[in-house]
C-alpha cells in the first residue's frame, strides 16, 4: 500500500476525519498482499495500540515490531474505527 500524512482539510473531509490526524492510504495494489485488508482513503490511527499522527510515527512503531509476524492496527473507514490485522510486509510512503 501507499501511505501519507493527512494534512489537508480536502483529506480530512473526504475520510470523515474531525482532526488532519493519522496515516491517510493513498493507493492499495488490487493483487497486493493487503487489497482485501485496506481501501483508499482509509486513515491508520493506531499501531500496536500505539496513536499514529504521522508517518513518522508509523514508522517508528512500526520499527519496534519488525520482528513480530503478526500486528494490529486501528483504521478509520467510513465514519468509524476498525480494528485490522496483517501479516509482515512493507509499506511504502
């Protein structure tokens, strides 16, 4: 998948996020390993029950669990949060 930082008002109206907060998903590969986990659009607001602001702290959360083969992350889709788990792989921002 694709990851930025939210940080416009056009982002955060088209999420239905109240604050320019969170990892906005900017592309997901149809055939990739998380096409049935994530969608465009969705905002990674939690790693490992850790708040994720921006890319910065994804990745530093993430950092921490690079040995872990499984993690959960809390996205918002579609005016409330999931909770997702995923396999080991590599995001790219």
């Amino acid at each position: 998948i694709q990851i930025k930082n939210l940080n416009t008002l056009g982002e955060r109206s088209a999420t239905g996020m109240s604050a320019e907060t969170g990892v906005l998903v900017v592309g997901v590969k149809s055939t990739g390993p998380y096409a049935k986990v994530f969608s465009t659009n969705d905002v990674i607001v939690a790693y490992e029950d850790q708040e994720v602001k921006t890319l910065k702290d994804f990745f530093d959360i993430q950092e921490k669990y690079k040995f872990s083969k499984k993690r959960t992350l809390k996205v918002f889709r579609n005016q409330k949060t999931i909770v997702v788990e995923i396999e080991k792989q590599a995001f790219y921002p």
